[in-house]
C-alpha cells in the first residue's frame, strides 16, 4: 500500500521535530508499506533545515521518502511565519497533480496544525481515489482565538476555520490525538463514526537505543537526597507558563516540612528564573539543569511522584496529549496530573490523580495523600501506567491501529 504523509513540519531523527509522522512513516515502511512525506524545507521547530534546491526535491531517510518544498525563513511567529505557511500550501496546491501522478497514494494522511492543508490532501485524494485522513493536533482556529486573543472576523482565523468546517466534511477519517474533541467536530460537520482517538506514543527503537545516564551533577543532587530519605517530587520538561510550575512551587509550600518531599525540577525555559526566585528561601526544592530526551528515564527513575501541569484553558477540555505523560507511565511512577482535562488517559489507566489545573491547594492536597499511602499502592498505580503505556502507546501500535481504524492493511 501506499501513503502519503502531508505536514508542513515533517522531521526525523537528524532534523528534529516534528516526530509523530516520522514515527508513524518508519513503522509503516517495517510493514512492507511504500511511505511519502511532502514537506516544508524549513521549519521553527527543526534542529536542522534540509538542503532544497528546488521544489519537490527528494531524499531517502530509512526507506522514508521525503519531498521538500521551498519556502521562505522566518524569525518569529507573526507576518512571516503566515507567509511561510501560504507558500507551502499553494504550492501544494500548484503541485497536486503531479504529486498525485508520481506517488498515486492509497492513502492521504494531512497533519499539519493549521489545517490549510487540507485543499491539497484533498485534491491528490480525490484525483487518486485514496481515502483521506484528518490527524488533529490542535484546534485550530480555536488555539489562537483563546491562546493569542484573535477575533473570529479575523481574516487568518476566517481562513483556517473554513478549512476546519471543509475538513470536518470532506475526510473519510479524523484521528485525533485528543479525546474529548468529538462533538467540537461534529458540530462542525463531522459525521460522529469517522472520528477516532489515538493518543499520542513513543517510538519503541529510540527508546531501547539510546538511554543514557543523568550528568553527574544531577545524580550527586538525587542520591544526596535519597540519602537523606528524602520522597522525590519530579518535573522534567519546558519551564514555560503553558506549564503550571508556579503552581507546583506555591504548592511545595503549603506540605508540612515533616513529610520530608523534594522537588527537583529539571528543564529550561523562559520562566525559569522567575521561578527560582519564586522558590528562594525553599530549601526543599531544586532546579537543575535541562538533560537529553535519551537520560529523561534514567532521571524519572530516581523520582517518587511525578508532576505534569498546565495553564487553566478551555483548549484543554477538548483533550490533551502531551508527551511527557507518556514518558511518566513508561518510568512506572505515579502521576500527579494538574490539568483541565476530563476523562483523561492519567484518570482512565488509574495511573495517578487528577486535580484542576492552576490550583496549589488542590496539587498539595493531592502530593500529601499521594505521598502518605504505602509504597505497594504507589506502585501499583506506576505499574498500571507502564504495562498500559507498553502495550497500546509504542508506535508500532499506532501505526496498525490507524490502519485498522481507517480500514485498509
């Protein structure tokens, strides 16, 4: 079978983000399955940019085909970030028939966030007669409504929200990486039994290749507190707003000093020194510096309780997939989950416990029961997160459920 993968930010293991079509591609190929990838040739989130000299240029990445497209650079996320944007959708669209003649897919899977494009996946669809699939990401033009404060007669918003409702009504498929987005989509024109939801994984290979150890200087602070009998409260990721930390820190204060809870916080981000500053004279939490994503399980191994927040949002009630609760049930540790998400993975694998976001009271409220049960309970729920996380969120699992959930093999 063939398909084709649509995705402004295509990535791999050289380039960087974006990861989950690599993934999904490089399973797909281990199935026996001829996989392409059209993409932009540049890209914020990349590590590395491609070489492109012109459009539709072509390279081999493990048995993945990738063709590039050129568009224009940018620095930050307003006018040229748009442009780059038009640029490799209407040249998608300028290019639709020869994509369609050279790839003649079976398959059309469009992921790109902004969902314009949607009209070429759907015109390489139709010319092919391949059935064509929707991956949700994120709500747009919902996002930066609620995110950056657009107005819906906003002319970009206007435009993405006509290729939201166009999408909702022409896909044969929409998987979506948040569960709770359903009637959100139906209500713009989505028919109920094409929606399927599959949360995001991780990739079984990377994972068995390339852990590595904690620098030392993070292993002398974990073992000193260890020492000390010390119960180990862990973040690993982005210390950013959209993160919650503020939270975690107003709520580290508020557990008696008699319960002997650390918090070590490992990342980087624009919030970081103000967070160190919230946290001065807090002997009992620490921040250290950011490691790779390949010792991220060897830090999470060393922790007790684990801790995943979020900003107080509308978005979340429709479904969040972030990556580091996969990471936390893979390290078979309880997770203290403070976002606004109902009927969340954490609440229905029995992994952990659910608070509201952006309330400390509640997140040490939630630490103090955690960390007062027995060591068997703790990991009893760790083990429920690890075995499910094992067995329904490697991407070899996700790459045969999409094909089960879309109907072809």
């Amino acid at each position: 079978m063939k398909i084709l993968i649509i995705n402004h930010y295509i990535g791999s293991s050289h380039y960087g983000m974006d990861y989950r079509q690599y993934y999904l591609a490089r399973e797909w190929v281990k199935m026996g399955h001829e996989v392409s990838m059209l993409g932009a040739d540049f890209s914020h989130l990349r590590i590395h940019q491609p070489e492109v000299s012109k459009d539709l240029d072509t390279e081999i990445i493990e048995g993945i085909r990738y063709f590039w497209i050129k568009t224009p650079h940018y620095k930050s996320s307003g006018f040229g970030r748009m442009m780059n944007i038009l640029a490799f959708v209407f040249k998608a669209l300028f290019y639709h028939q020869r994509i369609a003649r050279k790839l003649s897919p079976d398959v059309v899977l469009v992921a790109s966030t902004y969902v314009l494009d949607i009209y070429p996946a759907y015109r390489i669809a139709k010319q092919t007669g391949a059935k064509l699939v929707y991956e949700l990401h994120d709500l747009w033009p919902l996002s930066p409504m609620i995110i950056g404060g657009y107005s819906k007669r906003h002319p970009f918003i206007t435009m993405v929200q006509r290729a939201e409702n166009f999408a909702c009504r022409h896909c044969d498929y929409f998987v979506s990486l948040l569960g709770n987005a359903k009637e959100y989509l139906v209500a713009h024109g989505l028919k109920p039994e094409r929606f399927i939801y599959i949360p995001n994984g991780y990739s079984e290979d990377d994972r068995n290749d390339e852990i590595t150890a904690i620098p030392s200087e993070h292993k002398k602070v974990l073992e000193d507190l260890r020492s000390h009998k010390k119960m180990i409260i862990g973040y690993a990721g982005g210390h950013a707003p959209s993160n919650a930390l503020t939270s975690l820190i107003k709520a580290a204060r508020m557990v008696p000093a008699e319960m002997e809870l650390a918090f070590v916080m490992v990342g980087n981000g624009s919030e970081k020194s103000k967070l160190i500053k919230l946290a001065e004279n807090q002997d009992h939490i620490y921040f250290l510096p950011p490691v790779s994503k390949a010792a991220i399980p060897d830090f999470l191994s060393h922790c007790d309780i684990l801790y995943a927040g979020g900003i107080s949002s509308t978005l979340h009630t429709y479904g969040t997939s972030f990556n580091k609760v996969t990471d936390y049930m893979l390290s078979g540790k309880p997770i203290l989950f403070a976002v606004d998400d109902p009927n969340s993975l954490v609440e229905q694998v029995g992994c952990g416990v659910q608070v509201p976001a952006e309330k400390p009271e509640l997140i040490a409220a939630a630490l103090i029961s955690l960390a007062g049960q027995d060591s068997p309970a703790r990991t009893a729920m760790g083990i429920k997160g690890k075995e499910y996380a094992e067995s329904e969120l490697g991407y070899s699992s996700i790459a045969q459920k999409i094909l089960d959930s879309i109907g072809v093999n």
